[in-house]
C-alpha cells in the first residue's frame, strides 16, 4: 500500500510494529538536513541507556511471555515488550 507521497505505508507500519516490540525507534527525514539531529537524538539514548536483567522461572519453554517496565519519575523507557521462552526442556 502506498500514501500519496509514494511511500511504502505498509513496510513503514510493519517496521514500526517490530521497533515497537523490540524497543526499538524510527525517523523519517525528509531531507538530509536533518541527519544531523537525528544522529544526535540517537548519540543522546545511548549514552544514557541502562540495561536490566532478570531471571525467569523456569518452565516449558515456547510461549511468549509479556514484558512490562515501570519507572518513578518523568522518563520515557524503551524496552522489549515479549520475548520467546526457550523450551527448557530440550537438552543441548
């Protein structure tokens, strides 16, 4: 599917589905101009990212299991919102 401008909508909202999911971002410039900014945007969440693990219970794997992130405070948290368990129940 294609908006007036050209653009491939459904590749656009299929990408934006996985950068939703994995806690990913994008940006649409429309001109080179704006590489700059968005370079900066970007250097600025990476210098000031942090990482959190956890374990899991151990169960049968192959389910998706849900992933939610609270913060206190005015942030915005970017994070993967599912993953895939693996079945722990195969030996490697």
């Amino acid at each position: 599917m294609k908006s007036e401008s050209g653009r491939n909508t459904a590749g656009e909202h299929a990408l934006q589905s996985i950068t939703d999911m994995t806690g990913g971002g994008m940006f649409f410039p429309d001109e080179a101009s704006q590489l700059d900014g968005i370079f900066s945007q970007i250097d600025r969440q990476l210098r000031t990212q942090y990482r959190i693990a956890y374990y899991p219970e151990r169960k049968p794997g192959g389910a998706i299991r849900k992933i939610e992130v609270r913060v206190a405070g005015n942030y915005i948290v970017h994070y993967r919102q599912a993953y895939i368990a693996p079945d722990d129940t195969t030996k490697h």
